[in-house]
C-alpha cells in the first residue's frame, strides 16, 4: 500500500483535525483484532504454542499477585488461531526501583535514570549520583511501561540507564514472541485504564494490573506479519503527516507574505491591490481557527499605524488639535462639576502639568499624534482597592477574571450590595461607554462597559472614561489590544514576580492619536475585517467539526470501536497541567505568535491551563498553535507535566 492509496482508503480519518493521531490508533486496532493481515490455518495456534513453551517460570509471579484484582475488558471475538492471555503469561512486569530524590541532579552526574516523563523519549534529563544495583539498569529495545498519566508503552532506544519508581520493565519469557506485537496489543488494553484511580490525584496503574492486562494473542508466525504491516502503515503516517506540515508551512508563508504586502504598501494604489488580492485569497490562507486569530492581531497593529486608511495629503484637523479640544474640554468640565468629580479633575489637572512622556520611534501619518492615555481622557480613576463583601444577589463587580478580549462577561461576576457600590464607585461610578484597563493579574485586558449595565470596578482595575464625541471608546479598546500597545505596556511594567502596572504607569502609556473622524473610520474597516475573519473562523470550526464526526464514523465502522463525540460545549479539564510554559525567543512584530504574545505579558511564565484559557480558542486548536510556536523558538520546549486534580473552590474563595 502506497501513500496514494493510504488516503483513498483512509483520506477522511487523515484530513480531519487531529486524524493522523486517529490514524495511528485505529491501526492499531485493527492490528489486536486481526484485521490487518489474513490468518493462515496451517500456522500452529496461539493456544498450542502457549502449552508447549511451558511457562513454569511465572508461576510464582502469579502466586505473587493472585490477590490483585484485575480490571475487566470487553470481551470480544478473537480469530481461529488466537487466545485471549494475561500478560503475565509471556512477560514479567519488572518494577523499577523508588530511588533516592536527594541524588538526583541534571548535571550529568552519575548515571541517566529514566522517569515517567522520559518513557518513549529515550533521553532522560535526570542522573543519580549513588550506588544502584545492576538488576535495575535498563538496555537498549528494553520495553517500558509509564505507569501514571497516559501509560505509554514504548521501547527504549537510549543507552543504559536505571529503572526509577512508577515505571516497569517487561522480561520476555520467550523469545519466539514478537515484544512489538505484545506490547502494540498491552498499549491498547491500558487504554481502557484511564480513569480508574488507584489514588487521589492521577491516572495510575499497580503491577498487579499491568500483569492481568488481557492480551489478545496471535499465532507466532502472525504477530511478525501484524508487525510488519504496522511498521509499514506507521511510515505511511509519517510520511503523510511530513506533507501536511510542509503544506501548512507554505500556507503560512503565503499567509506571512500576502501580510506583509499590505503592511509595506507606499502608496493608496499599491495598498489597495494588496487588500485585494488578500480578500481574493482569505478563505485559501487560513488552516485553522488559530491562524484567523493571530491575523487580527496583526490587522490591529496595522490599524494603529495608519495602514488601513487611504490617507488624502490634505487634512481638514490633525491629532494634535485634538489634543487640545480635549484638553479644553476638560477644563470646562473642571469648572462645571462638584464634589467628588471636581476632586477627581483638579487631581488629574496636576498630573497633567508635571507629566513627561517618552515619545516612540514608531513612525505615524504625519497629521497624527502621540499622546498618554491621560491626555486623551476625561478621566482616569483607580479602583477601591480591597476586597469587597459578596451578596447573592445585586451588583456586579467586575474582576480581572471577568475581562477577557476585548469583552466584560457577566455571567459569572461576584455581587455586591447597592450600600458596598456606593462606597467602592464613590470616585466615579461607572457608566456604559467606561473602559475598564487590568493593571495586574493579567494587566493588558480591556472592555467596554455595556449599555443598561450597571457594575463596579474590581480590585487591579482602572475605570477610563473619554469625552465621546471627541475619542472613540471602540478606537481605544483596539489600541489596547494591539501587539504594539502590549509591547509598550510590558516594558513599562513592573515587578520582580507578576509583572504589574502602577496607576502612574497607566496614565503614562501612550497611544497614537489620529482626528476623531480617522478613527471612526478605523473601527469600522477593522470590525468589517473581523467580522469576515470570524465567518471564515466559524467555518474552519465547523469544517474541523465535521471531519472529525465523519472520521469518527469511519473509525468506528472499521474497527467496530465507537469513539465518544463531545456534543456539549467545551469545559475546563477537572486537571491541570503543573508545569509552566516559558517564552522563548521573542517574536518578531508580524509574526504570528498569540501565545508568545500572551505570555509576554504574564512575565514569561504561565501554567498551560491559564495560557489557553486566555488564547480563547478550542483546546485542539491551543495545542496546534502551541505545537508552532515551540517549532519556531517562540515558546520552550514544554518539560512533560504531571498531572493532579484542581481543588473545588468554595463558593466564597
């Protein structure tokens, strides 16, 4: 079997998301049924082999683990020729040894000890530095078996290395069994293991277990073909799954390059044919939902620049008179309001006098300005900043937690009498059209406060309020999100931990000012270009959706094993990835890097859980851009997490 009639066979299981993975699986399937190569009666049995080989030495490795209950499988039909047996009956489960921690190191000390995270890696990042004894030193084509989280089988291809705690050995009794096969047809029934808890935290198996794992046995002569075809239908994989990346490279590459023209364009002409050989090509350029979403970052920084706009060489205003009608507007306002407002305008009226502001190299259109994000606002107010007492029912109180994208989500706020909001929004009670700006945890967020909405600011939160007629809250928002904007934010951050803002820090961020007509102007063509990004982004959705279902079907209808659909909506994992990802090599301004970006912004450093929760897309589709952005550099190498159980909050943490 060629690739070409690999994919007239299997084309739909390959092409969907995640069907090169489906594929392998569904191999190996067909592999422990029988259904990959025809049977040959003349072949002695299964069954007569196993009586003539004997097996007197597990006898007592069964009276050793006869009081272990084992886990029940399906009962399925078996070929003529094979026999359902314990793999205990072929192989001895050798544990490894709970080696002292304390002599471990990774300066290459001592020997390479091999851990669960280093089973099918063969290139353990641990060494012990004590005496071990030679019974627990592991050979190269030794099979291993991870005893927690995911149970991989594998073979070990390294150099010699010690066999640690959590991780078994399989000792052949005979030769004349394929170990591959054995251990394709033990990877399949530890499978069926996930879930069951032996403890409280991960997935883990006893010896006892691994030893009663139900193999499902093929004449010997068999297993060496079964082998055989899967080695080869494996390099068909590897194969196909080459050309997919080299095609998703290339599509990238147009992508990249079909940006840039937009993002170089010298001239209105030279601009517009690049928009539209780009809206000729949109559907063509994107993969997967991840790609539409670094794009709008980039749409965001074009914007902010003055690409977007077909700029005429006369301006009817500039951004520096507008600057000004604001900064007259808000005297006006000084001599006008009372109390609490009065108090809050002559303070910023202050600030104003005495602040400096570092002006970037960035280059803008000449007609526009650089400005603080005071300058541009009617008011910039810090949130009262302790934890205010929750009530069932009443206000909502906005949190860090409940800003995300460009969004305020209600749906999950904490609440707070009508008496508490008087005293936390006693400086300036929010109104629609506010922006509510994270200073920490995570600083960078942004949204509008919704019309007929009533809420209050947060602990780490500022309330910025713009005088509307004259800067757009929507323009704003976008500038907040940019990558640029985000680049300036982060540099002026601070903390040796969390990095975090000052409320000086945020008046001080700058921001590009364009008239107020230009901006109006630049929101409408950006939310024009998100909306067709969000139709092409719910498409790819849907078509993954589809492909997926339907290679589901086909999976299903080959090996007679139905796959699980997940027809309710997407909900956090009950565990949690416990080791952070940590930025690479930083990106550069038009690389398409939504991770790195975000976590940049979090100090370089954040559990993989938060990371996707804040990317905001499918959890498939986080790891295929987390999968890139390793590739490129852009984020480390993850080390391979462990994996607990998150802990209930209660209803008042």
């Amino acid at each position: 079997m060629d690739t070409r009639q690999f994919l007239a066979e299997f084309g739909h299981i390959a092409n969907a998301h995640g069907g090169i993975v489906r594929l392998r699986e569904m191999i190996n399937i067909l592999a422990v049924q029988g259904k990959l190569v025809q049977q040959d009666s003349a072949e002695e049995s299964a069954e007569l082999f196993l009586v003539k080989s004997g097996n007197q030495q597990i006898s007592r490795t069964q009276r050793r683990r006869s009081g272990t209950p084992a886990i029940q499988t399906d009962s399925v039909q078996l070929p003529n020729g094979w026999s359902m047996t314990q793999l205990q009956t072929l192989a001895n489960p050798q544990a490894g040894f709970a080696f002292k921690s304390n002599l471990f190191n990774e300066n290459r000390l001592g020997m390479p000890i091999i851990r669960v995270r280093d089973v099918g890696v063969n290139s353990p990042r641990t060494y012990f530095s004590g005496e071990y004894r030679d019974e627990f030193l592991v050979s190269n084509g030794d099979w291993l078996v991870a005893m927690d989280g995911d149970f991989r089988v594998a073979v070990w291809s390294g150099s010699s290395a010690l066999l640690n705690q959590r991780v078994t050995r399989l000792q052949f009794y005979s030769n004349e069994i394929s170990k591959k096969y054995v251990c394709i047809a033990l990877q399949f029934q530890l499978r069926k293991f996930q879930g069951i808890k032996n403890y409280t935290t991960v997935d883990h198996l006893s010896g006892g277990q691994i030893a009663s794992a139900r193999i499902p046995l093929p004449p010997p002569k068999e297993q060496s073909r079964i082998v055989a075809k899967v080695d080869e239908l494996m390099a068909l994989c590897d194969k196909l799954e080459a050309q997919q990346q080299d095609r998703r490279k290339l599509q990238n590459n147009l992508r990249q390059s079909t940006l840039q023209a937009v993002a170089t364009a010298s001239c209105p002409h030279e601009l517009q044919t690049s928009w539209t050989r780009l809206a000729d090509n949109f559907g063509r350029l994107f993969h997967a939902p991840e790609d539409v979403v670094a794009f709008k970052g980039l749409i965001l920084d074009l914007a902010m620049s003055g690409l977007l706009l077909n700029i005429e060489h006369r301006h009817a205003s500039t951004g520096a008179e507008l600057i000004d009608a604001i900064a007259a507007r808000r005297i006006a306002w000084s001599k006008d309001c009372v109390d609490q407002e009065q108090k809050e305008v002559l303070a910023m009226l202050k600030k104003l006098r005495i602040q400096q502001i570092n002006i970037p190299d960035t280059a803008l259109p000449e007609h526009w300005a650089w400005a603080s994000l005071l300058q541009v606002s009617q008011a910039v107010v810090d949130c009262h900043n302790k934890t205010a007492p929750y009530v069932s029912e009443g206000i909502h109180l906005i949190r860090t937690t409940d800003i995300r994208n460009g969004q305020m989500d209600l749906t999950n706020t904490r609440k707070i009498s009508e008496e508490t909001y008087a005293y936390w929004a006693r400086r300036m009670p929010p109104k629609s059209g506010d922006i509510f700006f994270t200073r920490e945890a995570p600083m960078g967020e942004a949204s509008i406060v919704p019309e007929g909405e009533k809420v209050c600011l947060g602990q780490r939160s500022m309330l910025i309020r713009l005088f509307p007629d004259l800067f757009s809250n929507r323009f704003l928002l976008y500038v907040i999100q940019s990558l640029s904007f985000q680049n300036r934010m982060i540099e002026s951050a601070i903390g040796m931990t969390v990095k975090h803002l000052r409320v000086g820090g945020v008046e001080d961020l700058i921001v590009p000012v364009p008239p107020k007509s230009e901006q109006d102007r630049i929101v409408a063509i950006v939310e024009e270009i998100f909306r067709l990004c969000d139709h092409y982004a719910d498409q790819l959705t849907k078509k993954q959706r589809i492909a997926t279902n339907l290679a589901s079907s086909m999976v299903a209808s080959i090996t007679g094993i139905a796959t699980e659909q997940e027809e309710e909506p997407m909900k956090a994992p009950q565990t949690e990835l416990i080791a952070p990802l940590l930025l690479g090599n930083a990106p550069g301004i038009k690389e398409q890097s939504p991770l790195a970006t975000i976590l940049a912004r979090h100090n370089g450093e954040m559990p993989a859980k938060d990371l996707w929760q804040r990317f905001g897309g499918e959890i498939d589709a986080f790891y295929a851009q987390l999968k890139t952005e390793v590739a490129h550099g852009w984020i480390r190498e993850p080390a391979v997490a462990e994996m607990r159980e998150k802990r209930v909050e209660s209803a008042d943490a």
